[in-house]
C-alpha cells in the first residue's frame, strides 16, 4: 500500500514541475495559484536564527506571499535551541510518527530516521526546485545525506536530507611575492621542484634588490590543530602535493586513515627536509606565533605562504605592507603539484545545516508544494526577504544591490535592530554566503600609500578557487591523548631539527613506537567514528 501511495505522489510530483516551471518567475518567483486551488497545509520546524527572538509575528508579511504566490498556508514552529533537546524531540516525534513535513534535523538522529523509513528521499527535489539546488547543494552536501538501503531486494542509494552549506571554507591560499618574481625575471611555479627553485633564488638572489641578505624563500610557524597535526596548516600546500594533508584522510573507505601511516608521508618529510637544507625557510619557523609570522610578511622576511583571506587583504592587515613596501604585490597562486599530479592547499570541512521531509508529507503528495516553497525561498524574493525583512522599511540596497541599514526612514525598523530579528528567524534556510551576504565583511577598498585596488571578496573566491581536500567531518574525529599527541608533534619536527636523522629505517621506528604508544588504537576508533557518521561511505 505504501508503495502504490508513493508511486501516485511520485506521478504527481513529475505532472507538477509544468505547473511549478509556469508559476516562477524572475529567479523562482512565484505567482498567484488559481482561486479553485485548494491550499496545500505545510508545517515545518525551523532552526532559529537567533534563538533568543521570538518566531515571525502573526501578521508578517512572508506568510501572506506564500499564501497568495504559493498557495500555501505555512505553519512555523521553532526547534529548542540546544541540539539535544532538538534531538529529543525529533525522536519523539518519529517515534509517535508524528513528524512534520519539513524540519531540520541532526547528522546524529537522521540515520535513525532513515532506518526507521520515516524519511522520504529528496532525490526529485532537487530537480523541481533547479535555482535553490545549484546555490545550496554541490555534490558535497547530496552526498553527505545520502544512504544504501534496500527497495524490493535491491540495494540503492538516495538522498535524505537536504544538506545547505554552513561556516565559510577554503578561506585561505598559497600566496607570492609577484614584484621579487618579476625582479628575478621568475614565473609563478607550478610543480614541487620549481616551487623549491623560486625559494632558492628568493633567498639567494637578493630579491627586493635592498643589497642585503635578508630575505627567504618561505615562511610559516606550527600552526597545529586536531585537523592538522605535524607541521600544521601552515604547510598544508606541501603535504598535499603528496596527497597527505591534514591528519585525517577521509576520502573513502579504502584509504580511510591516519596519514602519517601513509608512505606518501615519508615522501612529503624528505621535500620539507630539502627546504629545510637548502636554508630556504625563515630559520624563526619554529619559535614564530600567529602574530610573528604575520609582523614578519609584512616586514619582507619570506616571499611565500600560506595566508587567510581576511588576514591579508582587509585593510588594516594590508596597510603595514603597503606602507613598507608600495611597489610590492602578493599573487594567489595554486598550490605546488606533487610528483604524481597531486595538489592541494589543505583539507577543509563544511558544515551542514540539514533539513529532511517526512514520509508522511510525501504519502500525502506534498513534495511538489515542499518543493516550491524552498525554490521561492531562494529566489530574489523569498532571499532578501527571509534573509534581511522588507525592502525599504527593514533596509534599502546600496548601490552594488548590497542590503544596508544607512537612509532608511524609521531607523529602529532597521534588520540590524533586536527589534526586527524575528522578522529573519528562517535566514539560515536561504544564507549560502552569496557575494550579497559577504560583500559588507570583505569590501574593496584603495590603499592608503601604493594606492592599490583591493576587492576583499575576489581575494577570498580566488582562495575557494584553487584545488582543495575535502575532509568532511575531520574536526569532530576523536584525539590523540596527551602523551600520544607530544610524541607525534615532538617526534616529527625532530626529523628537520637534527635530533632525528631522517631515513626510512629510522621512519619507521617512529611509526612503529607511534602505534605501539596508541596510534593504531587512535587510527581504528577514528575510522569507527568516520563510518558511523557517515564521513566515509
């Protein structure tokens, strides 16, 4: 019986998309539905924006256009702000199969839901709703949401849930001096061995033209983390011309693991120690902090690195540089390509904001208006009102279309005002840190000295543009304990300070002592913890 409902809501789903394509108009704004249509009654449970604000008052004007436009009578509750007690009650729910039609919901409790079959996939979704789909979800986020499971003795896989995109991610890059490249007549490398001739000359050839030998190829400091354990980020560019960075490969459940375990590893070790060697890396990498490292590229110590956006092209972060050296410039470059075509500026991992339809709203044929209304919601309509309130009374554009609160009539109406932030309680449902959404944190802007154009945004979708590891779940992986942790930081840098010669034989010792202390233990409950929360499929 379930089956035959499913199949009549999937034919209806497929005779709407003419119905739905006709009433969308300039990027997926709807139009008035015919008066003979009945209303379609949705109700959803929402993660709040600011948890501490109230939901949309009765009389807000959202629910009036996706009435009008939609034929929808929404039905808006907020989820608790805590994620166990949001668990808790979507457990509830499911468990008195009484889910809504569309709620976000946990990585945690979706698996539950799915095994329970009280999910609908959203495989077709995706197609009736094309504008929301090519802004929220890359293959990333469908397949963070999909499961294999079994229909009539076959196994297949569908999407779940719909996975949106949270934090900002691949906000850093491989920067260059382009002026001491010029003034050496060097191009941008591409390849390992020519990156490590650039930083030759650039530490040999005098590349500012000063006459002084102050100057080095490269620069960084141990930027270590639980995503980045070793060297750190800082010198993720290297290991991931070796396939090796960060701490966790994820990729699948075949290489699944440690990397320090990986042969690959050892390769990477041997062309940092090379670096090393050659005297090419600013001698202070290892006692630079954060601030150090960045007082010292602005002061022309080093001529490559790995620099955060906002780090190195907002303006106050820019201005020491420009103001001692004007005629210098920096070029975001891709990382280094390994010997088997690898590259990578390092690993990063999304966040998701997950939101799943019920199989009860898919019985009842619901798909199709589900579906219309999140298309609406990404539309030019739906976004900034959702995103920023009313045009004109809660905010006006600026001249580049960017919403703003300077020269609205009443002021304390502004979205930027407690007052108004029950107005964009659903703003998560439609942020997908668009160039609208960031323009106003990255702005372009003229140098004080050098007078230089600098556009902030550029600088960070050039950064998300270059060839990146996706790793995604890496940061809630379990850790090292203390001991095991020290030995792994200690023992890898004595490999380039001398108190560890480093040969293969004298590698895997390390290794081998690596594991016996709690590595091979670590190792095996991290690939545990990858399976059960699907990091790895």
């Amino acid at each position: 019986m379930r089956n035959m409902i499913k199949n009549l809501a999937l034919a209806a789903t497929i005779l709407s998309i003419a119905s739905l394509d006709s009433c969308q108009k300039n990027d997926g704004a709807a139009s008035a539905p015919k008066a003979s249509d009945k209303p379609v009654d949705i109700e959803l449970w929402y993660g709040a924006a600011v948890t501490e604000a109230g939901p949309p008052p009765s009389n807000w004007v959202g629910y009036d256009i996706i009435k009008q436009k939609l034929n929808i009578n929404l039905n808006m509750s907020a989820l608790p702000s805590s994620e166990n007690d949001q668990d808790q009650k979507i457990n509830a729910a499911g468990a008195a199969n009484a889910l809504p039609d569309i709620f976000m919901v946990s990585n945690k409790v979706l698996p539950r839901l799915v095994e329970n079959q009280l999910l609908a996939n959203v495989d077709e979704i995706y197609d009736l709703m094309p504008n929301r789909t090519s802004k929220l979800y890359d293959a990333d986020a469908k397949a963070f949401t999909s499961f294999t499971v079994t229909e009539k003795g076959k196994t297949v896989t569908h999407s779940y849930g719909l996975a949106q995109p949270g934090s900002i991610v691949r906000n850093e890059g491989v920067l260059i001096r382009k002026d001491w490249l010029d003034n050496l007549g060097l191009s941008i490398p591409k390849t390992t061995d020519e990156f490590l001739k650039v930083m030759h000359e650039f530490t040999y050839s005098d590349p500012d033209k000063n006459g002084k030998d102050d100057t080095y190829g490269i620069g960084g400091y141990l930027e270590v983390s639980a995503t980045n354990e070793g060297l750190g980020r800082r010198f993720d560019p290297i290991f991931g011309a070796f396939g090796v960075a960060g701490t966790w490969n994820l990729a699948s459940a075949e290489t699944a693991g440690l990397n320090i375990n990986k042969p690959e590893y050892y390769d990477a070790m041997e062309f940092f120690k090379k670096i090393v060697d050659d005297k090419v890396i600013d001698p202070n990498w290892l006692a630079y902090k954060k601030d150090d490292f960045r007082a010292a590229w602005k002061q022309g110590r080093f001529g490559i690195m790995r620099e955060q956006n906002a780090a190195y092209s907002s303006k106050s972060n820019y201005a020491p540089f420009d103001k001692n050296f004007p005629e210098g410039s920096w070029v975001i470059v891709n990382p280094p390509v390994g010997p088997n075509g690898k590259s990578s500026v390092g690993t990063y991992s999304q966040s998701y904001r997950i939101y799943a339809v019920s199989q009860r709203a898919a019985d009842a044929g619901k798909i199709p208006a589900i579906a219309k209304l999140l298309e609406w919601m990404s539309s030019d309509e739906g976004y900034f009102l959702l995103g920023w309130g009313e045009e004109g009374k809660n905010y006006v554009k600026n001249a580049q279309g960017v919403p703003t609160a300077e020269g609205l009539a009443d002021p304390s109406q502004a979205y930027t005002n407690s007052a108004a932030q029950p107005l964009t309680q659903l703003r998560n449902m439609v942020y997908y840190n668009s160039d609208i959404e960031l323009a106003s944190r990255y702005p372009t802007y003229v140098t004080e000295v050098s007078k230089k154009t600098i556009n902030g945004l550029e600088v960070l979708r050039t950064m998300q543009s270059k060839p990146w590891t996706a790793c995604i779940g890496q940061d809630k992986m379990p850790q090292p304990g203390a001991d095991l942790d020290r030995f792994y930081q200690q023992g890898v840098v004595e490999f380039f300070t001398g108190k560890r010669e480093l040969t293969k034989e004298n590698w895997a010792s390390f290794l081998d002592e690596f594991n016996k202390l709690g590595g091979a233990e670590w190792e095996k409950k991290g690939i545990e913890t990858a399976r059960e929360n699907r990091y790895i499929k």
